[in-house]
C-alpha cells in the first residue's frame, strides 16, 4: 500500500504545473497588443470614446485568451496522459554506424502548434547538427533522426524540447517532455583469423603436444553453467567430485585477455577496441574466454552463443582509472587472478603500455604460469621506458611485440602473431 510521501497531493500537483508554467512568456506580437490595448482602453476612458476602449480590451483580452489556451495545454499531459516514446535501432550501436532515433509524441495538448526538437549528446553525431524529419498526424507527431556514433560508451538522446505558441502567436511556453534515454555505443570490432581461418595463439599443438585423450586430461573440474550432459560420471566416481569433458576441440584452452587502460582518450580507445576484437577472435577460434578490464572482473570464461555479446557490454562501460595509483591496483587484481589458476592452464593475451620494474615483476608472474602474449603500446616513435617494457617482458618469458597507438589493429595483431612464429621457430 502506498504511504502519503508516495502519492503526490493535490499542493504537490499545483507546485509542479506552477514549476511548468514559469517559462510561460508573451511573444513580441503579445506584448506589442498588450501595451498597445491597455493604452488605447486608458485612452479611450480619457477621452470619452468607448471604441477606443473596446478596441483597447479586446486586444488585451485576445493576449489573455492566448496565454488561457497556452496553459490549458501546458496542463494538458497531467490530464490527458501525453505519452512521449523513443526507440533506437538498432541498439546497441557500433562506433561509426548508422542508427535511427524514432521519437513518437501522442495526446492532445497542443500538438498541432507544437514545435519539437530533440537533444543528444554530441558524441552521438560527431558533434554534427541533428536534423529530424517530422510527421504530424491527428494527435501524434513523430520525430525521425539518424545519429552516427563517433565514440564508445553510453550517451544521452533526450528529453524532447517541445515549444507552444497559441493560435495568434502571442504567447509562448518551452519545457522539456519525456525523459532521456541512454544509448549505448559498442566499439568497432576487427575480424583477426588469418588466411588459415584460425585467430588462436595456443601453440601446444605446433610444439607437437598430443591432443588430450577423452578419458585422460581432456577432463577438468565442473563449474557452474557446464552442460549437465558433459560431466564425466567415470571420473566423477573415481575422484568423488564432479568432473566435466573438455572441450570437443583439444588443445583449445582458455583464454584471458588482459587490458592496461591508459587514462589518454585516444590509447585508450585503441586498447579497448584491440582488446575487444582479440577476444571475440580467440572466442571464434574455439577458446573459451574473458576480458579482465578496469574495476570489475570476470569470475568465469565463456564460450555460450551470448558471450561476444557479453564482451561487447563489457567493453562499453570501461573507463581510464582516475589515479594511476587506481590503475596499478586493477592492474595488480588482474594479475592475482591469473596467477592464482593452474600452471600452463590459460592462454594469456595482454595490451599494456610502459611499466616500471616492480610492474613488470609483477607481469613476470604471469609468463611463468601461462602461455603469455602482450602488445607493447608506442606512439610514432618509441619511448625508452615503452622499449625496456618490451624487453623486461620478453626476458620473463612473454612473446612480446610493440603495437603503435592509431593503427590498424590487425597490423598489430599479424606483428603479434609474427614474433611468436619467430620465436616457436627458433624453439625447434
């Protein structure tokens, strides 16, 4: 049942139309007629002419009609539910992509002399004007625009800004209509398979590792969201503990991508989008995988049919750390995760820029427990810290390779995989 603070009385009701109805302001018609028409009545009463008078009060008497019909529509939504519906499709939307904002406007209150207009981030258009195709029917009106996303992350499009004129144009009102909606606005994701078709980095079958056997080590422990179907009762009853059928392709194992966010707006939006399109690549190849980004981190990888989705809404809501001393505790967090599992159980991909020597101790873990691999952030030109960065993680066992801010990522990622096959070559 509703308490008395939940329902709004019949005071708050009055002190929300009279909130409304503070923009409520004569045009430059109005005031000239209501000037104009109170001269002539006083005029009309010196003089002793009683059609001065007349003429000077239906002037005034037309200002006020027209501020009635005004504020009749101003009322207008609390009495007759004016109902304000925006759709974006599609949604999410991707960086660089087209989509459409519909916004549909019904009631009675004014709208067939109401002017629309809508505000949106300007992320949204680039910073471009918004110009929206209109379409006025009885007692609705719709309002069509195409917003083209120039930057990841969630945006404002509304409220409405609707605008009221009466029938004589002497009486104007503005306000808002609606409430906001947040579109979300995903980064562009680049296709990695190579010419093989294949974008995992697992190279224990081309060090002529042996496909695991179904009864042998192609069985690990049961997490939750497994397939009931694939617990190996066999196993489960030697061990007395639930146990699960690797995945149908040996030799795929799970896969981590590990993001160092740069607080620079430009870096950080290249390591997202690289981060992003090398997981959902590993993803293809038949890993199961996470991204550990920022704040919050993934518990479990996936490879379920929603889990590029899942990686997409998660890279939408990333943000630079707000310290560096912030960025170094997600970054240490991350790193305790990994080197918390198994030995040799996950394929480790990382973006990372310059680091000190106690980071890169610290990433130094990683390489002794997983197969590791890490692009090396640069600009144009190559700083000394970027290099010894490079270098300090090659010598902990990472297969290491700078990737320049701005480019492409596949260019970063083939330079990646490059230095690897060097390596593996050398390893024969």
């Amino acid at each position: 049942m509703s308490t008395p603070r939940d329902r709004p009385g019949p005071g708050g009701a009055a002190a929300g139309l009279s909130a409304r109805l503070r923009t409520l302001r004569p045009t430059g018609r109005g005031s000239v007629l209501a000037v104009s028409g109170v001269a002539l009545a006083a005029l009309g009463v010196g003089i002793g002419v009683p059609a001065l008078v007349q003429a000077g009060l239906l002037a005034v008497l037309a200002v006020l009609a027209g501020a009635a019909t005004v504020v009749a529509d101003v009322a207008g939504p609390h009495r007759r539910a004016l109902r304000v519906t925006r759709t974006v499709h599609p949604h999410p939307v991707t960086v660089d992509e087209t989509a459409t904002v519909t916004i549909e406007v019904t009631g009675r209150a004014g709208l067939d002399r109401a002017r629309l207009s809508e505000r949106a981030a300007r992320e949204l258009s680039g910073g471009r004007p918004l110009r929206a195709k209109v379409t006025r029917s009885a007692n609705r009106v719709q309002l069509r625009y195409s917003i083209t996303p120039a930057r990841r992350g969630r945006w404002s499009a509304g409220p409405l800004q609707i605008h009221l004129r009466d029938v004589l144009g002497t009486v104007r009102w503005s306000g808002e209509l609606g409430s906001t909606r947040q579109v979300a606005v995903r980064p562009r994701v680049t296709p990695l398979h190579s010419a093989g078709g294949s974008a995992s980095l697992d190279t224990r079958a081309a060090l002529g590792s042996r496909s695991p056997s179904p009864d042998d080590t192609a069985l690990r422990d049961y997490r939750p969201g497994d397939d009931p179907r694939r617990v190996h009762w066999r196993s489960t009853a030697r061990r007395g503990e639930l146990v699960v059928r690797q995945d149908e392709r040996a030799g795929r194992r799970p896969a981590t991508v590990l993001l160092d966010l740069p607080a620079q707006d430009e870096p950080l939006e290249w390591t997202i989008a690289a981060g992003v399109s090398v997981a959902i690549s590993l993803l293809e190849s038949g890993h199961r995988v996470r991204m550990l980004a920022g704040a919050r981190l993934p518990d479990r990888h996936r490879s379920d049919e929603l889990a590029a989705e899942a990686m997409l809404d998660q890279a939408v809501d990333l943000v630079a750390a707000p310290d560096p001393v912030t960025g170094r505790r997600w970054l240490l967090a991350a790193i305790g995760d990994l080197t918390a599992r198994g030995a040799g159980s996950e394929l480790v991909v990382a973006i990372l820029g310059a680091s000190d020597p106690y980071a890169q101790a610290d990433l130094a873990r990683i390489a002794a427990v997983h197969d590791a691999w890490a692009m090396v952030r640069t600009g144009d030109e190559t700083t000394l810290p970027e290099e010894r960065t490079l270098q300090a993680l090659r010598r902990a066992g990472w297969t290491a390779s700078l990737a320049r801010t701005g480019e492409p990522v596949r260019t970063a990622w083939q330079r990646l995989r490059a230095t690897g096959d060097l390596a593996l070559g050398a390893h024969r």
